[in-house]
C-alpha cells in the first residue's frame, strides 16, 4: 500500500516541479520579449528622428536648387563666395583695433 502512495506522490512531485519549470520558463520568456520589444521601440524612434533630419536637409537642399537661379540668390553667392562687388559700390573693410586699451589688457 505504501508503494501506491509513493507513486502517487512521485508523480504529484514530479508534475508540480514541470509547472514550476514551465511558469519561471514562461515569465523569463516574457521579460526578455518585453526587453526586445522596448529596444526595438527605441530603435524605431531613432530612425523616425533620422528620418525627420534628413527631410528638413532635403527641404532646405530643394529651396537652394529652386532659389538657384533666381537673380538674388545668383548675386548673393558672387558677393559671399566670390567676394564681388557691384559696379560703383564702395567697399569698406573694417580692420580689428591694435589698441591694447580698447581691447582690455592695458590695465
């Protein structure tokens, strides 16, 4: 009669014991998805940023190649890049003062 309680309880213990498995198995599966999910999420919103960087560069680049033969833009880039001036305007170049006193160190 003994043995029959034994089997019983070997088989209590050993079904209690795959449950205990299957539960820690399934809450480590869940947590590690859950880790996954939130650095894909991570991942997704790094790309949209890039995404939004790179359509207001596009922008901008789209503005300058439109604007890019227009008079004024054309007359903006020979005076900045090229240093042109037009016909009959005065330059006036304004030199840094060598004065030591001006500049704060002569106390």
């Amino acid at each position: 009669m003994k043995k029959k309680q034994s089997g019983k309880f070997s088989k209590m213990r050993f079904k209690n014991l795959f449950i205990t498995v299957f539960i820690i198995y399934a809450v480590f599966t869940l947590v590690n998805q859950q880790m996954v999910i939130h650095k894909l999420k991570n991942n997704v919103e790094l790309s949209k940023n890039k995404i939004d960087s790179v359509k207001a560069d596009n922008k901008k680049l789209q503005n300058t190649i439109n604007n890019a033969s227009s008079n004024a833009y054309i007359e903006k880039m020979a005076r900045e890049q090229l240093g042109l001036v037009k016909s009959g305007e005065k330059v006036y170049i304004i030199q840094p003062s060598t004065d030591t006193h001006l500049q704060g160190g002569g106390n």
